[in-house]
C-alpha cells in the first residue's frame, strides 16, 4: 500500500508540469512535413506530425524545449516558453551535414517527394513499444515487403536468421550503413532456409540501441549503388544526438504450450544497453552505444509421438550477442569535416541438431545410453571501421571514404562423437568456419543548382572494392574416417577438411553518373548510370530512369524503370563441405561441389555468372484529408540467371553416376545460374491520425502483395550433359523453397493510441499461406502453412520525464503454424520455419531512460 502511495504521489507531481502544446512543421515553401519526429528534450515523450504536418504533445517538464527532426533537414530546438501553439519552419541541411535518404542523391530531396518509394524507419518508437529486440524481427513485424525467419536445424543459418525484401534473396538487398555499403556475412544458408544457396548481411550484428532510424528504398537500384540493390536497399542511419544518455533493460520469455512435459516459459531473452553522446567543437560529436543479448533455447520438439523418431530438441538456438559501437563528426575547417563510424560484434551460440537415438548406427551406446543431441556452436566475430572526409570544393559537396568489414565464422560441435574414434572419442571438436572480408574505397561529389530549370541536381563518383573469402579446415576428429566401415566426422556437423581450405579474392571497380532535374515544382525526372568491372568475370553497365509528378497538393504520382544485377559472392563460388542430410530418418553423406572443382567440371558446370534485373514500379501518394493519407506501389522485377543450389544428384544416375563413383562421391549438388523469375507486388500503407479525448488515436494499415513466378519447363536451364534432368537440376524442394522466401501476402494494422503519459498498442499482422514440399517430393502430399493472424499489445506509462516503462505480449493468442509431420520437413520438427514464427506467446518488459 505505501509503494502504491508514492506511485500515486510521483504521477501527480509530474502531472503539475504538463502542457497541452499543439502545433506545425513545414519545410521554407509551406509544404507540411508529414512524419517529423517531436521529441521533449530529455525525456522519452515524443510524437510524430500526421499528414497535414500537425501534431500536438504534452509536455512533461518545466521549462520543455522540443528537439525536432526530419531526414534532410536540420535538427531543431524549439523552446516552448509557455506557449500552446508553436508554427515551426525547418530548413534544409548544409552539404556538409550528414544525409543518408536512399534513392537519390541529392541532398535537398526529402522522403516525401522521393520519386521510390522509402519507409523511414524511427527506431526509439518501435523498440520502446514493441516486443521485438533484434532488428530483423523490428523490420519484419515493421515493414511489410520484409521477411526474416528465425531457423532451427538449419546449421549456420540458426545463427543468422536470413532476410528478404520483396521476396526475393537474401543477397538481392543491398545494406548500407550511414550512406556507405556494408559486408555481408561469411555464411551462405544451406540447410532449412528461405534464401538457400544465398549469402545476406547480418543485420543483427548492429544493436538497435545503436541506431537513430533505418530507411527502406523498395526499389531497384544497382544504378546507384552498384550490386546485390535488386530488390532495394536497407541504410541504416547510426545515432548522432549529443548529451544525452539512454539506456534500456529489456526482458521477455516464451510461453511454451507445445510440450508434453510440466515447463511452461522458455527462450529467455535479456538485453541491456546504453548510449551516450559527446560534443566536439561547436558541431562535432562522437556517440557511443554498447549492447548485450542473451536469448536461451526454446524447445518445440515433443509436438507428437512422432516427433521421437526424429528429433528431441527442435527450437530457436542459445545466442549471447555483444555489440559495440561509435559514430563521430569532427569539423576541421569551415568547408571539410572528418567523419568516423563502425562497430564490434560478438556472437556465440548454441543450436540443437537432429537427435541420435540409443540405436542409431551413429551413436555409441558406451558413451550415450539413451543417444544424444549434438549441439552445433557457433563463434562469430562482425567488425567494421569507416573514416573519410566531406568537403566543399568550389560549390561541389564531395566525400572520400574507405570502409573495411570482416565477418569471420568458427563452428564447434559439442555433445558429440567420431563413431569410427569408437569409444576413445572425444566429445567436442573444432569443425572449422570461413571468413570474408571487404575493402570499400570511394570518392562521390554532387552539387545542386538552384538556378537550373527549378532545380538541378547532378552527382557522380567512383568506388573500388576488394574481397576476400577463406575457409578454415578443423581438427581431424571432426572430419577423418578412422574406421572406414563406421560414419566418419563429428555427428551434427562434420568438420570442414583440408582438400576444403580455400583462399580466394578479387576487385572490381565501378563508376556513376546520377542526375535529377525538377522542370517545375511538381515534376522532376531523375537519370543514373553506372559502369562496373569485375576481375573475375568482366563488365557490366546498368541504369535507371525515375519521374515524380505532383497532379495535386494532395496527390502525386511515381514511377521507376531500371536495370540491375548481382555479382555471384565469393561464397557461392567457392563453398564446398560434406555434410549428411537425413530423409526419412536415415542419414545420407552429400558433397556440396565448390562451383571449379573436378565435380562441377566433370559433370560440364559452367562458371557461375552474373544474375541481371529488369525492374520497373508505378504508384501513387495521396492525403485524403488533413489527417489520412496513402501510398500505392505496385511493382514488377524479372531476374535472369539467378544463382542457385541444385538438388542432389546421386551415383546411381543413369547419366553421372558412373563421374561420381569414379570421384568417389555419393550424392553432389553445387550452386549454378539455372533459373529465371518474375516477381510481381504491390505495396500499400494507409496512416490515420485522430484526436480522440486527450489523446491522439495513430492507426496504420500497411500490405504487401508478392506472387513469385517460373515456368519450371522453360524458366530452368542446365547444362547440356544434364538436359532432361531438371526434376533433379532444381527439384520440387528447391522450387517451393524459392516461391516461399515471402508469402503472398501481409497485413498489417496497428492502432497507437496515446494519452498524457499512458501509450497503448494493438496490433494484428496477418501472414499468408506458404506451401513447402517435403523430403517425400510428392506435389500432392505440400506442407501447407494455412493464413495465420498474430497479435501484439503492449501499454506503456511515463514514471517521470526521464523514464518509461512498458509491458506487453507479441503473439497473446499463442497461435502456432500449421502442423506437418516431422518425418519429412526439412528440418525435422512439426513446422519448418516461416515467417510467423514457431514459439507462440512471447511476454516482455521494457525499461527505458533518457537523461
């Protein structure tokens, strides 16, 4: 009763202090700048202006100052002195200041009047009031063209969960970091995985914590920024605010209804971070952000009876992540300033395997009686560093840059065997991993003249990259048959062996115009070109053609036209390991041919090559009233000689068999150029925003619509050794995994309601069907994941100015996907992962300061 008291007393002390303040934000012509953040300084209270550029806010301290913000323009600090009313004009940035607006470069183009379509993601809203921690799950319960799956029984991939855009791959996105490309992770997903045979970038590997918003170009543009852009681009804007401290401590668990035993949480997930911004010299900064993550294991396994007799431990893996990372500016004359960015990533985990029971062949009943669960380990180290310098020259803003990125990946295999070792076998072995790296040179200069037309920007540049890609082999227990007759390696992941080991490189350079002319204040056309040349396997030349027209104040049309491609990554290249897959219960040893090996040539594989794009999209933007507006794209990419894994051929083929008994391998498979696609979508979001009472009713309605297509009878090419032989080339499994990257649509509806200090979230995102074929390959026996609505609540409450609390549940309804026979998934379990997820109800607190 006395704590309820002093709760009671400290809601009514800070209540004496809040003001009502309405208001405007518009840009130095009087076009009102829909989705500015408002911010009181100090405090986590803030709102964003709706449509019309309007907002309103109660202020919670004594003297409030309100911090305002829009991606282009210059951050602003308003004081309130009293006043309930407030006509607040920005303006737009120096060309010196950092802008990181993807889809143009030129600085003075804002979002609004973007000719693509770009979400700007405020990412102190979402993780403030959303249950989700790590950033690919924010982007795929955020943005609806996004999808991330969290993978079990996948091998590496349990450890970074692959993302696409559009549906398409998880290499097609290109991510950049304050406007500068980033690595991509070592890892190419293999096993259980959307994005099979793809290389991604980590996006986990950069805490949120880290982060002040992420911009999402949905759009293609390899024009502008060179490969891997096909289905848009991710720039992820790092945080520059000054004096300033932050902190979170986050803590949420599963509730596990799935089981036959008496535990009901799982999956634990703790996070705590801070951030804190200095000043130096009149502008500069350097903001620090530390971060840690430890997520435990769920277990999903035990669905069935028939779960036994394939695995005992099915769920997401163990993960503890460690992140570090700084952002800084420092002027060093009034035309020149040094800029500074990067971070450290720390990750280990643990991930479950398929069991082996008491009486499996692989498994010594001395050394496990009841069988055993290997655990695959992982220990991975992400690291990047860029620093370069913006410039003034002669009218021209020009910023030369170097950024270098290495993600190096090292497996263990723990709670295992060598069962050829017999039982003097140890039960831990180093299995090996591989490592990229990258270096970004690049020099880029644009400049915008106001006296052109009404309006001319022009941009150009160059950038010279390198990479290096490296597998490591592991101890000789984890890969070595001591007894021919018995399985070799270690169980759950046998190690990667010396005739593996590889060192591979190359550069490429590339060179751009870009250019965007406004002929009036509502219609401007923008042109880009960009010129690039690999070392190991040539040329490339791609552009891009964008128009935007304002018909209205209240409606304006967009449109692009552009080319793209993909470089093959040095993994897809190079990859190779043994490994055994199981089907129907029974283990099968499998060489996964790097793309030179005597394999590949022996069978008449081709070097892989460059994937290329036709991408085109039309919409509309549309404010249907002062506080309603909406956004229609519709989009259409068709891919040639997309990179993919095959399916296994095995030695009994009447047209191979003979090359691989004679190479002394069982099945093989291996990456190849071997299909071509279409994706056609649309993207909608409606945004509401309504006073109702005291408060502020915030709702949105957010879609995506993806249909993937292929003829598998014109669209699949092999080599001519393999002609007839598509069924195997891309097999069904390969086929549906392809078509299920996203599912054919998505839904989201979120109602934010906000009143004084209380803030209130309801959200309902509906997922599509997915349909999967299984290990039976039986087009009529589909795994089909029906349509499923999960929903998330979440109610927060101001304690002071400086600190929020907020409590709430993702998925409360505890809905589970579709069940499916763990006898012949992918990866062994009663679902295979899709987006919605596999855990159910996840319930969490979050505490949040900012002083």
């Amino acid at each position: 009763m006395k704590n309820f008291l002093l709760f009671i007393m400290l809601c009514l002390t800070h209540l004496a202090n809040a003001q009502r303040v309405t208001g405007t934000v518009r840009d130095a012509n009087g076009e009102a700048l829909a989705g500015a953040s408002v911010v009181e300084k100090g405090t986590t209270n803030g709102t964003n202006t709706d449509a019309s550029g309007a907002f309103w806010i109660t202020t919670q301290t004594g003297n409030p100052v309100l911090v305002v913000s829009f991606v282009g323009f210059q951050l602003m600090e308003v004081p309130v002195n009293g006043r309930t009313s407030l006509a607040i004009t920005m303006e737009e940035t120096t060309t010196l200041q950092q802008v990181n607006v993807v889809g143009s470069r030129n600085l003075n183009r804002s979002v609004t009047d973007s000719p693509a379509p770009i979400d700007v993601i405020d990412i102190r809203e979402v993780t403030t009031k959303t249950g989700q921690l790590d950033i690919n799950q924010l982007l795929q319960f955020t943005v609806p063209s996004f999808n991330s799956n969290r993978q079990t029984g996948s091998d590496g991939a349990d450890h970074v969960d692959p993302a696409t855009l559009r549906g398409l791959g998880p290499d097609q996105t290109l991510v950049l970091v304050n406007g500068k490309r980033r690595h991509q992770s070592s890892l190419v997903n293999i096993f259980g995985t959307r994005g099979r045979g793809n290389t991604g970038t980590d996006l986990n590997a950069i805490p949120a914590a880290a982060i002040e918003r992420i911009e999402v170009l949905r759009d293609g543009a390899s024009a502008q920024y060179g490969s891997d852009a096909i289905a848009g681009v991710i720039n992820i804007v790092l945080k520059s605010n000054v004096n300033e401290f932050t902190g979170n401590l986050n803590f949420g668990t599963y509730s596990a209804s799935y089981r036959y035993d008496d535990r009901k949480f799982d999956g634990g997930n703790l996070n705590v971070n801070g951030n804190y911004g200095w000043r130096i010299g009149k502008d500069g900064f350097l903001n620090l952000t530390a971060d840690y993550n430890f997520r435990d294991h769920t277990n999903r396994a035990n669905t069935s009876p028939e779960d036994e007799l394939q695995r005992r431990q099915y769920g997401d893996p163990k993960i503890q992540n460690t992140s570090f990372y700084a952002n800084s500016e420092i002027p060093v004359s009034g035309n020149a300033r040094l800029y500074a960015f990067g971070g450290l990533n720390l990750r280990k985990g643990d991930a479950y395997a398929w069991t082996r029971f008491a009486d499996s062949d692989r498994n010594l009943p001395a050394i496990y009686p009841n069988g055993f669960d290997p655990i695959i380990s992982s220990d991975i180290v992400d690291g990047s560093l860029a620093a370069g310098i913006r410039f003034d020259l002669k009218g021209w803003a020009g910023d030369f840059g170097n950024v270098f990125g290495s993600n190096r990946f090292l497996f263990g295999v723990n709670n295992t065997l060598n069962v050829s070792l017999g039982e003097q076998s140890p039960t831990a072995f180093d299995a090996g991993g591989f490592q990229l790296q990258q270096n970004v040179t690049s020099l880029n200069f644009t400049r915008f003249f106001k006296d052109k037309l009404q309006g001319l920007n022009l941009a150009f540049g160059a950038e010279y990259r390198q990479e290096w890609y490296q597998i490591f082999a592991g101890e000789e227990g984890s890969y070595r048959a001591y007894d021919i007759t018995k399985p070799a390696g270690s169980q759950g992941f046998p190690g990667f062996q010396p005739g593996d080991e590889v060192q591979a490189s190359r550069s490429n350079v590339g060179v751009y115009f870009d250019a965007e002319a406004d002929f009036t204040r509502a219609f401007m056309v923008g042109a880009a070109l960009r010129f690039e040349n690999y070392s190991d396997f040539g040329s490339t030349l791609n552009g891009k053609l964008s128009s935007r027209l304002k018909v209205s104040p209240a409606f304006t049309l967009r449109g692009t036209l552009s080319t793209g491609f993909r470089a093959p990554s040095l993994a897809q290249i190079y990859f190779n390991s043994t490994f055994t897959n199981f089907v129907n219960g029974q283990a099968v040893q499998a060489l996964l041919a790097r793309n030179n090996s005597p394999v590949t040539q022996a069978l008449g594989i081709p070097p892989l090559k460059q994937e290329t794009s036709t991408n085109a999209s039309l919409g509309f933007t549309s404010r249907l009233g002062g506080n309603l507006s909406l956004t229609v794209d519709g989009y259409y990419v068709k891919i040639r000689d997309r990179v993919v894994l095959t399916g296994q051929f095995d030695d009994q083929d009447d047209v191979i068999g003979a090359d691989l008994l004679r190479l002394g391998v069982e099945k093989a498979q291996f990456f190849t150029n071997a299909i071509s696609t279409r994706t056609l979508g649309m993207d909608i979001i409606l945004a509401h925003l309504a006073p109702i009472g005291r408060g502020r009713l915030s709702t949105t309605l957010a879609a995506n619509f993806n249909r993937l297509d292929f003829d598998p009878k014109t669209d699949i090419q092999t080599t001519e050794k393999l002609a007839g032989k598509k069924d195997i080339y891309f097999d069904l499994r390969e086929q549906y995994f392809l078509r299920a990257s996203a599912p054919p649509s998505k839904i989201n509806l979120t109602l934010d309601y906000g009143i004084n200090k209380w803030s209130f979230i309801v959200r309902a995102i509906r997922f599509g069907e997915v349909q999967l074929a299984n290990w039976d390959y039986d087009e009529n026996n589909l795994d089909i994941y029906a349509p499923k609505v999960v929903t998330d609540v979440s109610l927060g409450y101001r304690l002071s100015p400086h600190l929020g609390l907020t409590v709430g549940g993702s998925n409360v309804f505890n809905v589970y996907p579709t069940m499916s026979s763990p006898l012949v998934t992918e990866t062994g379990g009663a679902w295979d992962p899709v987006q919605m997820g596999s855990n159910g109800a996840f319930w969490f607190a979050k505490f949040n300061i900012r002083l």
